[in-house]
C-alpha cells in the first residue's frame, strides 16, 4: 500500500497539471473567439455599407442619358 501512495500522488499532480492547461488552453479560445466575432462583426458593417453606398451609385447612374450633357471632345 505504501508504493500505491506516491504513485497516485504522483498521477494526481500530472492531472492537476494537464488541468492547468487546458483550462489556460479554454481561456485562450474564448478570448480568440471573442476578438474573432467582434472582427465579424465590423466586417458585416463594412459590407452593409458598402452594399448601401453601391445601390447609392446604381441608383444615380441609372438617370436618363438624354438628360447628361456631351462629354467634352464633341
């Protein structure tokens, strides 16, 4: 019984280890995954305004082409 103790005394610091670091390793991720969906997120607000601004230029560019003057050469 006396050789049993330091051996599982032994594992348990080894599981209390490997603890540490995967609970280091889950801290990581969360935070990772935080600063991932706040860049998301900005890049879906690129997007929305971009596609806002594109519909903008379509919209001005659609007018009547009777109604713009000539270009300069003519």
């Amino acid at each position: 019984m006396a050789d049993e103790r330091p051996d599982l005394e032994q594992r348990l610091t080894e599981l209390e280890v490997r603890l540490t670091f995967i609970d280091d390793t889950v801290h990581a991720l969360g935070a990772a995954d935080a600063e991932q969906a706040m860049r998301i997120a900005a890049l879906e607000r690129i997007v929305r305004d971009l596609r806002n601004e594109l519909a903008s230029v379509r919209v001005g560019a659609s007018g009547d082409a009777h109604d713009e003057p000539p270009p300069p050469h003519y």
